[in-house]
C-alpha cells in the first residue's frame, strides 16, 4: 500500500490501510493538521526565498551607489576605472556590466595616442642625448689635419645614422683628405662599418660629411635643435589629441554608466514585483495555515463533545 507521509519531522508516515481504519473524525483532524505542517514549510520556504531577493535588492542599491560615485567623476572628465569586485556583483545578481562598442573604439584610440606620444617621447630623448655626443665630439675630439682644425665625424657612424634619421644632414663640403671615408672602409669590411646598416648608409649618403670643421659642426647642431623644437611641437600637438579623446572617453564612460544604473534599477522593481506576488502568496497561505488549524480545532472540539455527551448518557 502506498503510504501518505506528512510534511512535518515528526509525524509518522501513515499508510491507506492506517487511515481506513481510523474514525472519521480523527482522520479529518490527522489530515488537518498534516495541511498545517505542509504550509509551515511551505511558508518557511518562501520566507527564505524573499530574503534572499531582499539581499539582491540591498546590493543592487549598493551597486547603483557606486556606480553614481564614478559617474560623478566621469562628468568632471575623469576616466574612471570600473572596479572589477563591482563588476563580479553585478555579474552574480543577473546584470553583468556592459560597454557599448564606441567606449571599447576609445579605448583603444586612445591607446594608440599615447603610444605615439611615448615613441615621440623616446625619439626626443634620443635627439638631446644625440646632441649631447656631438657636442662632446666637439669639444674632445677636434684633430688638426691638412685641411685644418676638423672634426673626423666618419668615425663615428652611429652618430651619422641617428642625425640621417632626424633629417639633419651635414653640409657637403668636401675636398679635405676624410672625403668618402665611409665608402672606403665599407668596401674593406673594415669596423665599424662591418656591420649593414652602416654599410648602407655610407653608400647612400653623398660624401663629404665624414669631416666636419667646428663652424659646420655648429651648424649641425643648430638644424639638430630647430628638429628637436619641431619633435617637441609634436608632442605637444598629440597630447592635446590625446586630451580630446580622453573628453571624449569620459563622455562615453558616463553614458555606459547610466545604461548599467538604468539596468540595475530594472532589476531592482523586478526583484521588488517578485518579492510582492511573495508576500501575497504567503498571506494566502497563512490564511489556509489558519483555516486548516480552525478546522482541527473544530474537529477536535465536536469529537469532544460527542465524547461527553455519551459520557453523560451512560
């Protein structure tokens, strides 16, 4: 025979069989009471259910604080990093953080920006210690040969290669004995113009730069600083893009965010509409707890009274 259990813990299981042969008036109460013990749980249950919406709630109103705290600084133009233990709530309440395509695009622009700033940054410093050889070459390494008093820049080729690559070209004289100098040892293979590079640029340069006087040599740092303002000009000119996209950037952030509040307040009237209908659904079931309990009391009370009145008529 199949058994007919109750809800509670500590009621026995009762069978078909157990329940035939009980008297009407105990069955009623025996399944009065059982209803009473399915409802408890049933109750209980749904107690917890709605705490649980009700802590989902409590966070999501944390996380739309937060949130307007890093909107506020996104409109004074900041860009604001969205904190990853902000992004794991939301993603565990159901309203995982989103960011529209255009702020990604930013994103990366502007990274692109300001790693052309920095390449522009690494050639500055370049130039200025470029400068800072040169000016050394000038000051120690003047030789006095036929032509005169000169500065042998030929044995210097990494000099060379840097002041070819700024576009500063030192003025072609020529006629002293250091005239194609660099050719001469790149077709020996002799250092330092073993190496490619330097065997490349001595044939594609036009001789006469290998030996310089020190007016020359003044004007070759001269062109050298007029390059170094212009690297400079440069620099300014991508920060200030790079300021423009950061505006524009914090603009989109701003809008991301109020896209996410937007979201996370949705779910909070959702959670808020479900905690409702649960509320409702447990005050329909507290009204069955006490119809249920009403009637074991009443079943109780007549099987009482009948108990007296055959007392009384023995």
């Amino acid at each position: 025979m199949d058994p007919i259990r109750t809800n509670s813990d500590f009621s026995p299981a009762l069978g078909s069989m157990d329940i035939r042969s009980m008297p009407i008036d105990t069955v009623a109460f025996y399944l009065a009471i059982s209803q009473t013990e399915s409802l408890d749980r049933q109750i209980k249950d749904r107690l917890e259910t709605i705490r649980a919406k009700q802590v989902k709630v409590a966070e999501a109103r944390e996380t739309i604080a937060s949130m307007k705290e890093i909107l506020a600084r996104a409109k004074n133009g900041e860009i604001p990093e969205i904190p990853e233990r902000l992004k794991s709530r939301m993603k565990e309440n159901g309203t995982p953080w989103t960011e529209s395509p255009g702020t990604a695009a930013k994103r990366r622009e502007l990274e692109g920006l300001e790693g052309k700033k920095e390449a522009l940054k690494g050639d500055l410093k370049e130039m200025e210690e470029l400068k800072a050889a040169l000016e050394n070459l000038k000051k120690n390494g003047v030789e006095h040969i036929s032509t005169g008093e000169r500065i042998i820049l030929g044995r210097h080729p990494e000099l060379m290669l840097k002041l070819e690559k700024y576009g500063v070209i030192p003025p072609d004289v020529g006629g002293g004995p250091y005239d194609g100098f660099a050719r001469r040892q790149a077709a020996q293979g002799a250092p330092p113009y073993d190496k490619r590079e330097y065997i490349d640029m001595a044939n594609r340069l036009p001789v006469g730069w290998e030996e310089l006087s020190v007016q020359e040599m003044d004007k070759v740092l001269g062109d050298l600083q007029v390059a170094m303002t212009a690297k400079q000009g440069e620099i300014n000119n991508q920060q200030g893009r790079i300021d423009g996209a950061k505006g524009e950037l914090a603009g989109l952030i701003a809008i991301d965010l109020e896209t996410n509040i937007d979201k996370v307040n949705n779910s909070i009237k959702d959670l808020n509409s479900a905690v409702e209908l649960d509320m409702l659904n447990v005050q329909s079931m507290m009204s069955k707890r006490g119809q249920a309990l009403q009637m074991s009391s009443d079943i109780l009370k007549k099987s009482n009274e009948s108990k007296d009145a055959i007392i009384r008529n023995i």
